[in-house]
C-alpha cells in the first residue's frame, strides 16, 4: 500500500470517527452546557442528525473498520521507502508524520463519541 493510500485511509477514518463524536458527545456537550434549545434548533435545521443517532451502532461499526483498515495501512507503511530527492524525502516524511497525527486524533474522536455513546448505558 502507497503513502497516498495511507493518507486517504486515515482522512477517511477522521471523518468516520468525526460522525461518532456528532451523533453522540455533541448533543451531550449541548445539553450539559445548558444549551438544549440550541441543540434542538440544530435538530430542527439538520434532521440527519437524529439519524445518526438512531443508527449509531451500525456507525461505529463502520467507523471502527475504517480505524482499523487506516490503522493496518499506517503499520504497513511505516517502512516504506521514501525517494532519494531531498525535497521528496521530506515532503514523504511530513506526509507520514502528518498521517500519523491524523490517525491519533481520530482514535481519539472515536473514543470519546463511543464513551459519550455507551457508557452511559453501562453505568444504569
């Protein structure tokens, strides 16, 4: 698998990852910071996002293959050879660097959307 291969994957998974935390922690941010009205304004003018909600263990079954697929293409690519032209040595580099990034902060999206949307159904 190419580098630009590994960077779709993780920007895929960003986005996968970034409609959990929208299906789930936003209305609970919403709603804990006393801004239900807001949140049901925002309803109102986006009703997929009720269907977000409504499907959200299909979404994060969807989003956590997307994490894993972005997660084996940044494991296979970590050795990959980078050109021997400086220039395309380090824009290789920061690509791999950026992807890396891109991929940490999508794992993170997801935890907190899966923790906004599970646990609280653990705990009851």
């Amino acid at each position: 698998m190419d580098l630009r291969a590994t960077r779709f994957t993780s920007f895929i998974s960003l986005f996968t990852s970034a409609s959990t935390l929208v299906c789930c922690a936003l209305p609970a941010l919403f709603v804990t910071l006393g801004m239900g009205a807001a949140f049901a304004g925002l309803v109102s003018a986006i009703p997929q996002l009720i269907w977000l909600s409504e499907h959200k263990a299909a979404l994060f079954v969807g989003a956590g293959v997307m994490l894993t697929i972005a997660g084996i293409a940044q494991y296979r690519a970590r050795n990959l050879p980078c050109p021997i032209d400086r220039d395309a040595a380090r824009a290789c580099d920061q690509a791999r660097k950026t992807s890396r990034i891109i991929y940490g902060f999508s794992l993170a999206i997801y935890v907190i959307g899966g923790a906004f949307a599970f646990l609280p159904r653990l705990v009851e």
